[in-house]
C-alpha cells in the first residue's frame, strides 16, 4: 500500500499542534498528564517523520515526485516546466543514456541554428521549457517517456501535444522524434505551463 503523502504531512502537523499545546498546559497547570502526552505526541512525531522520508523516497524518480517548486515566468522555473523537466524529465532520458542537449536559447541563436520561430526553447516563452537529448535511435526512449507521463498515444513523427497533471497543475507536454519533422538524431521535449489542474 503506498503512502499517502499529504495525510502523512496533515498527521504530522496536526500532532507538532497537539504536542505545543500539551506543553503549554503542562507549564501553566503542572500537571504530569500533560508532559505525558507532549511526549507520546513527540514519539508519534518521531514515526510520522520516518514515514514521510519513506515515501518521498518512494516517490523520487517518478511523475507523483515532481514538486513544482514555482511557476514563476522566466528564469529558474519557466511556469515550473523548467522543474518538471530537471526532476523528471532530464533524468529519466539520462538514466536511458541520453544525454542533455540544447535548452532555453535566445531568439537571435534560435534562428542562427535554423530553429522554429514558434520553438518552446525561446527564451521569449517564459512559461515554457525545452530540452534536446541527442541519438540517432531515439524512438523507443521518446515513447518510453511518453509513457512514463501517462501517455499512451505518443507516436513519432507527429507535432502532437498532449495535457498532463503534475503537483496540481496542468503542463503541456510535446515528444518530438523522426527524420520526417525534422527530429532524427534528437528527441525534443517541450513542457509549457497550462495552469491550475
């Protein structure tokens, strides 16, 4: 059974409350029973810490891991894209072998590499994140991360763009890979901020 990590977090607050409460009275009243309590509340604490650690460990690495720490336009978090692509995205195709290639680049270096005028790596895309992965055998690892995000459609060669939850928003997520649109030796994945899920 997996950990449900927002009750965890709740029970955990909830017993810090019981326990500078049951203090609080044990000071003003003298009374042994309250010490007892604040200190059953901070064995109980001492339990609920563990399992927090045990299932943000069980979460690190997958989607239900991701914390989109802001969503912020621009630099660092591009509408939190950028925090999904380097808790989830990056690492899951590093883990297949490829590596990072080209990111966020500037409307004057887009075009110089003959980049989309419409490309999610503009820097001009301020809740948008792009990042590149070069292979020339790039379609099984594309599909492996589309079905990773929960996407069972992915197909190469299309400009498809498909709307997944993360962390109680929505991001658009694009996997681009095939010689015929332009993709054979990267695979491109593009995540833009929607908004609230």
């Amino acid at each position: 059974m997996a950990l449900n990590l927002t009750n965890l977090r709740h029970k955990f607050r909830e017993r810090r409350a019981d326990r500078k409460r049951h203090l609080r009275l044990a000071k003003k009243t003298g009374k042994r029973g309250y010490r007892r309590a604040a200190t059953r509340d901070a064995r109980a604490m001492r339990k609920l810490r563990a399992l927090i650690a045990k299932a943000i460990h069980a979460r690190r690495g997958t989607l239900a891991g991701v914390r989109v720490v802001s969503t912020s336009s621009g630099r660092p978090h591009w509408g939190g894209a950028a925090d999904v692509m380097g808790q989830f995205a990056a690492p899951f195709m590093q883990k297949r072998g490829l590596p990072k290639g080209s990111g966020k680049r500037t409307p004057q270096h887009n075009a110089e590499i003959g980049g989309s005028p419409t490309s999610d790596h503009l820097t001009t895309k301020l809740l948008t994140f792009a990042r590149d992965f070069p292979t020339f055998a790039g379609e099984d690892d594309a599909r492996a991360l589309a079905r990773a995000f929960g996407i069972a459609t992915w197909q190469p060669n299309s400009y498809t763009t498909y709307d997944v939850v993360i962390d109680g928003w929505a991001f658009r997520i694009q996997i681009l890979w095939g010689a015929g649109i332009g993709h054979g030796d990267h695979v491109h994945v593009g995540i833009s901020l929607v908004g609230r899920a």
